[in-house]
C-alpha cells in the first residue's frame, strides 16, 4: 500500500502527526468509515496486532499502553492521511511528534507502510520492555521565568524529552527525580508541573535498553527519496537524502523531541496547518509557536471531506 500521488502538492500546507500520547478508547470509530480504512489491516497484518480492535474496543488502559498505543496511532494518522489526499491536498511539508514522525515518512513515502509497521512494532514492544525495566515516567512543566530550563539539570535522573514552545517542557525521569521535580518546580521556576499518564521516561537515557531492538529495525528497512519535506524532530533538519533518516530515527529514541525548534523552521510561506487523527494537541501547540491563517484538526473522516482546506 501505496501514499504516493499525482497531486500538486501544497506548499502552504503542513501536515502533522500526533505522538501516541493523543490516543483515547474509541478513537477509531469517528474514522470507521474512511475509504482507507484498509491501512488498520494491512497494519495488523504487519504487526500481527489486531489493530482494528485496539481502535474500536480497547479500553483506556490496554490502548494507552506503548505497544498497542504506538500502533494504533500510526495507522489512524494513516488513515486520516489517505482521507486528505482525497480531498485533493498534498502538503509539501511533514512535521511528526515522537511517533508521529515515522507516521510522517510513510505518508511521505521515505518508509513504505510495511516498513513503518515493522519499525513501529518493534519500536514500541521494546519501549515498553525498557519501561518496564527503569520503572521511569514523565512530567510536563510550564510557565518558566528565567533560568528554569537550566535549574532542571540539577535533579540527578531527570532530562528534557519533548521541547513543545517557549516556557513548555515534558520531563522524563526515574521516580524520585519526578518526585523532586514535582515538590520542588516553583523553587526551580516554573508555575505548574503535572505528572502525565505515559507508561516510561521516553526521549530519555532510560530508554536505552530499547536502542538495540530499535536499530536492528532500521537497518532492515529501505528509506525513498521524497519531494515531500519532512522537518526531524532531534535536529529540526529537512533532509534531502533519505538515508539520513535511519541515524535521526535512531536518535530521537533517548533524544528530546524538538517540536518549538521543528515548528519555527518551517518557512514563513506555510500558512496552513492540518493535524491528521487522533486528537488536536499539536495543533494547540503550533499555535503558541507561530501564526498561522488556518488550522484544522478533523474529529472525524467525514469532517475531513467535508473541509475546506
């Protein structure tokens, strides 16, 4: 199965691709009825995960959880992709978070949707292990004044993993730094800290565990050169080669995902967000970061047909 198109593409248009942190019991459902609908079971072929059912049935615990969490978002951003190509909209550029990056190459065709099954499968089976091994988590901080990032460094077992804007930081760490973090934020700087309901400390050293599994993945796969521009998330780069984008993929495992810097590198002629399924974190996101004149994030298939991108 195939993202490729004939379309023009659109070079005000950025699509994004939710992290596995946007997906709810019965996200699928709003999407059931999508064309596409097929890419969830060429995806439980892959994976050998029934997809559709972690979609439509699972309840909050069992699709929250990494493995099955990673999958089913992958293949809903996925479907709801093949739902804007429909409507006649190729974005030029592709900006994923955490996850939603390998979700970004496939709809970009760097990965084809075998490829990103296999990674992702392995991805998250052995994130999950590493989580369970270093008993870590997360906690985003906001509402920094000055110096507040710099006073994070000195909680011993405590790292920045997501960089979402200005003065908005998820942390990742074992659990007694987490616990200093929490009692200890508004001495450091920041307003507010609120633990996240994630199942490890990713973008972090504590997933290291997973590196190997994870590597092994990448290098069976094969990466396309794409005129789809798609911005990394370690480094903010746009790479021409497609080759680069196994030792990216690689690092953003125990690297911060630099959404604030990925965001602000997109050239100033995108005007146009659009924020494929789950969820419409991203797009509250982006627009803290920078103006746009539009931005759409559908709650379903059929409001997506229906836009007016």
């Amino acid at each position: 199965m195939s993202f490729s198109s004939a379309l023009a593409f659109r070079d005000d248009v950025v699509a994004l691709f939710p992290g596995q942190g946007s997906i709810a019991h019965g996200a699928g459902a709003p999407w059931r009825d999508s064309p596409h609908w097929s890419v969830v079971a060429a995806v439980s072929d892959v994976s050998g995960v029934d997809v559709e059912r972690l979609l439509l049935e699972a309840d909050d615990d069992e699709i929250i959880r990494t493995d099955n969490a990673q999958l089913a978002t992958f293949a809903l951003s996925l479907v709801g992709f093949g739902d804007l190509l429909d409507l006649g909209v190729r974005p030029r550029y592709h900006l994923g978070h955490s996850l939603g990056e390998f979700s970004a190459l496939v709809a970009a065709g760097v990965l084809t949707l075998d490829d990103g099954a296999r990674v992702i499968t392995a991805r998250g089976r052995a994130m999950a292990r590493a989580a369970q091994r270093s008993d870590g988590s997360m906690v985003a901080v906001m509402g920094a004044s000055k110096g507040a990032r710099e006073a994070l460094a000195g909680i011993d077992g405590l790292w920045v993993a997501n960089v979402n804007g200005e003065g908005q930081i998820v942390t990742s760490g074992t659990r007694a730094a987490l616990d200093e973090l929490l009692a200890r934020h508004r001495e450091l700087g920041w307003r507010r800290a609120t633990p996240l309901a994630v199942g490890g400390a990713f973008h972090s050293p504590l997933m290291a565990d997973a590196q190997a599994d994870l590597d092994h993945a990448l290098a069976n796969a094969t990466y396309h050169d794409s005129e789809t521009r798609v911005i990394a998330n370690v480094d903010a780069s746009t790479p021409a080669d497609a080759r680069h984008w196994q030792t990216l993929l690689s690092r953003q495992l125990t690297s911060p995902v630099e959404f604030l810097d990925a965001c602000l590198a997109l050239p100033g002629h995108v005007s146009t967000t659009v924020e494929l399924p789950p969820g419409n974190v991203l797009t509250g996101l982006s627009k803290r970061i920078r103006t746009f004149d539009a931005q759409f994030a559908p709650s379903s298939s059929l409001e997506l047909r229906e836009s007016s991108i």
